[in-house]
C-alpha cells in the first residue's frame, strides 16, 4: 500500500482534476499535494474518518483560494467535480482514492488550515488519500430506479 505513486501518475491525475468543468470555467481549485510521512500520520488526529493516510504515499487536499475570483455558490461544486475526477483518474491508474470531507464542518476546515499553514479563506474541501489498493473490490452496484423522474416529479 506504501508503494510510491510517481511524479507522472500524480501529473497525470492533477491534469484529470483541471479538466473538469466549472461555473463560467472559473476553475477556482488548487491542490495542494502531501508527501511528507509526518503530516500524512498526523491527518488522522483532525479526521477520524481518514486513517488511510497512515498508509498511503501521498494525500491530494482539493481546496478554493475564495481570495481570487470565484463564483460565489459554485465553487464547491466546481472543486466537487475535480475531486471526482481525481478518484476516476487514480482508478485509472490502477490506483485507489477515498474522498475524505472537510468541508464544511467547521472544526475539520480550521485543523487543517492550521496544520497546512492556509490562510483563513482558503478552504480545504477534502483530502484524498491516494495509494495502491490492498484488495480489488468490486464497484457496487446502486442502480435504483425509484431515483429517476421522468419529465415530471
Ligand atoms: C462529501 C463526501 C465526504 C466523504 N467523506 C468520507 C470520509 O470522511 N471517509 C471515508 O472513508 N469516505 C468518505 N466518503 C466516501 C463515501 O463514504 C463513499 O463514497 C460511500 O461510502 C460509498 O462507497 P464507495 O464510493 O466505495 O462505493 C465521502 C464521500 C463524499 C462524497
């Protein structure tokens, strides 16, 4: 599960995430990437939901610098598209990816502006532990069609 993911499969799957489609193509997210052993082991004591990093080789935090330009109300579904296409292209990649929420829960958002050094209008809308899979799993399947709405409500 350590194993290193290359600067190529890291180049790879950011060039993924700013492909996605935003509101007015604002593109309002940054990445900020984290390899360092200490502060992958110190992610779970801000998030008791993401021990993986305690394994994997390296975490992506998709974040919103709300300083520059954005669109107000968009820009987390426009972060929440590249976060999606960060875990389709790690899967590409033969790679796993969890989607660990940050934002907005107000105690999560500020331990890790802290322990990222952000500034108070940067928001962290998730961190992605990225590493190689110990299992393959198959995808579940949640088809379900009480879902779908035709036309009409
Ligand atoms: C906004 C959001 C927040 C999430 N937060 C976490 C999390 O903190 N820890 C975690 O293990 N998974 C988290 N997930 C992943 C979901 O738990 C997961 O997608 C769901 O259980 C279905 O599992 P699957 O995606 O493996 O099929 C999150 C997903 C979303 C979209």
């Amino acid at each position: 599960m350590d194993k290193p993911v290359s600067e190529e499969q890291i180049e790879s799957i950011l060039r993924a995430a700013m492909a996605s489609p935003s509101a007015g193509n604002m593109q309002p997210w940054e990445f900020l990437v984290i390899r360092d052993r200490d502060i992958l082991d110190k992610v779970p004591e801000l998030h008791q939901y993401a021990k993986m990093t305690l394994e994997t080789p390296i975490a992506i935090v998709v974040c919103c610098d709300t300083s520059k330009k954005v669109r107000e109300g968009f820009w987390i579904q426009d972060c929440s598209a590249a976060s999606q296409n960060i875990l389709l292209a790690a899967h590409a990649l033969g790679l796993g990816a969890v989607w660990c929420g940050i934002y907005p829960n107000e105690g999560r958002t500020k331990a890790f502006q802290d322990l990222l050094e952000m500034p108070s209008d940067v928001f962290p809308i998730n961190i992605i532990p990225i590493g190689y899979p110990a299992e393959e799993k198959e995808p579940s399947d949640r088809y379900n069609e009480e879902k779908i709405h035709i036309n009409k409500w």
